[in-house]
C-alpha cells in the first residue's frame, strides 16, 4: 500500500531566526510518530540549519526547485548535487508559483526532473489547472499536457521514482481548497495517466499528494480520500502545530481506508 506522505513547502518565508524554532517544533511534535512520511522544504538558505535540527529523524528534507544541470555557469541557481550534499532527497518541481513568476515552461519542468532524478533526488511533480482553464472544461487537458510533459523520456522504472502533487492553481494560498471530490477526480485521472505513460504497477504505487490550501481543518476530508494519498501544505506549514496536526490527519485518513 502506499504510505501517506506530507511535503512542507514554506516558499520565501523562514529566516534562520524563525526556521530553527519551526523546524524544531515540527521535529518534537511528531517525535515517535509512525506511519506517515513527512518532508520539509525551507527556503535553500535553511536548508543546512533544518537538516541539522532534523538530523537523527525520519522527517526528510526538501528542496523547493533545482537546477538541471549539476553544475555550470548559471548565477543564482542551485544544483541537485548542492542539495544531495546538504541531505536533501526531494526537490519541488514545476510549482505553480514558478511556472507563473519564473516563466517556467513544460519543457524546463522536464529537463528538471531528468535532473533531480540523475543525482537520486526524488522529484515531487506539481501539476494543475487555473481557475479559468476549470472554467472552461480544461482541468483534465491542462493536467494531461503538464504531466505528459513532465514525463517525457522517462522510462517506467524512472517515473515509479516521482512523486505527483495535484494543485488546482486557484486554490493555492487563497483559502479555497478542491472540494475531496474535485481532488480525487483529478487524482483518478493522474493515476490512469500513469498506468498508460508508464504501467499499472508504477501507477497503483505512485503516491498523488494535494495542494492548496490544506488546513488542520479541511485535512480529515481530504485525505480520507483512497485516491489522496497526502498533501503538499503551503501557509499551513509555516505553524508546526497545525503542520503536526495535518500529519496525524494523514495517518488517520490511510487507518480509516484501511491501509
Ligand atoms: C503550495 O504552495 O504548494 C500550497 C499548496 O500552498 P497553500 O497550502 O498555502 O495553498
């Protein structure tokens, strides 16, 4: 079966100052708590500090974006071999946020997940549609291309590798979650997807994480969905006792199923 797992992406906010204690509280709520797997993703300038504080604990360590490359004349960028070194096993790839801000293209997102996957990075793909694109009809379109997109040239051993995270773009950092339903509709269709790219093993085993807007309170809904298996946690994160709360919210939903 496949283990929950709920990824922190704390984006531009943690200074050292208030990334030890959040990580520390984190790493303390959840101290002898078994059955989810748990990553945070601090800003590259926490990462070292973070990784220190989670040291000797099952909580992984995450980057929110990497370079393709592994290394090059490319000022301001960060390699996947910088984040191995700092113990990173996961990097952000394709968030909507930089997809957006950053111009980053299909194309780019792939060259990146060919990347991370080359230095043994797990890449969380993130995918989803707009407001508009749902409007007219186009979620399943729009994920279909990011995900086609996003995959390409990976053989099904590589894709087994990934993780997909579902964010509706409206529903990131507005307080608007997908309704459990919408979730698992388009969750549904990112594993179908996957059984055809890549095969129904890799598919039954990939793990498709939520995010937008997942709160301690909309959690329980969320992932006591079988197609959820876990959230990506954005602002939510930024609090470790919500944070912590949503972990055990995640366990709760996978006994519920049975899992
Ligand atoms: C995110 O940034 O991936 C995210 C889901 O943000 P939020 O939880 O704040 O909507």
């Amino acid at each position: 079966m496949r283990t929950p797992l709920v990824i922190a992406n704390w984006k531009m906010f943690g200074t050292l100052a208030e990334a030890r204690p959040l990580a520390t509280g984190v790493r303390d709520g959840l101290k002898r708590f078994k059955g989810v797997d748990v990553v945070l993703c601090p800003p590259y300038t926490a990462l070292m500090a973070v990784g220190e504080i989670l040291q000797g604990t099952p909580i992984g360590l995450g980057a929110q974006n990497c370079h393709y490359e592994a290394s090059g004349a490319h000022t301001g960028e960060i390699a996947p071999p910088m984040l191995v070194e700092l113990g990173c096993r996961s990097v952000l790839i394709g968030h909507s946020e930089r997809r957006r801000e950053m111009g980053e293209t299909d194309e780019l997102v792939n060259r990146k997940v060919h990347g991370a996957l080359a230095h043994g990075l797990t890449p969380v793909l993130c995918v989803g549609e707009t407001a508009e694109e749902r409007r007219q009809g186009l979620t399943f379109t729009t994920v279909e291309g990011q995900l086609r997109a996003g995959l390409a040239g990976l053989d099904a051993a590589a894709v087994g590798r990934l993780v997909v995270a579902y964010e509706p773009v409206w529903a990131i950092g507005t307080g608007v979650n997908a309704t459990p339903q919408q979730a698992a509709e388009v969750h549904g269709y990112v594993r179908g997807l996957v059984s055809e790219l890549a095969s129904k093993e890799v598919a039954q085993g990939l793990r498709v994480l939520y995010g937008g807007s997942v709160k301690a309170d909309s959690a329980d809904a969320l992932l006591a969905e079988s197609e959820i298996d876990g959230a990506l946690v954005g602002g939510a994160s930024l609090n470790a006792q919500g944070f912590v709360s949503i972990v055990k919210k995640a366990a709760r939903g996978a006994a519920t199923r049975g899992e």
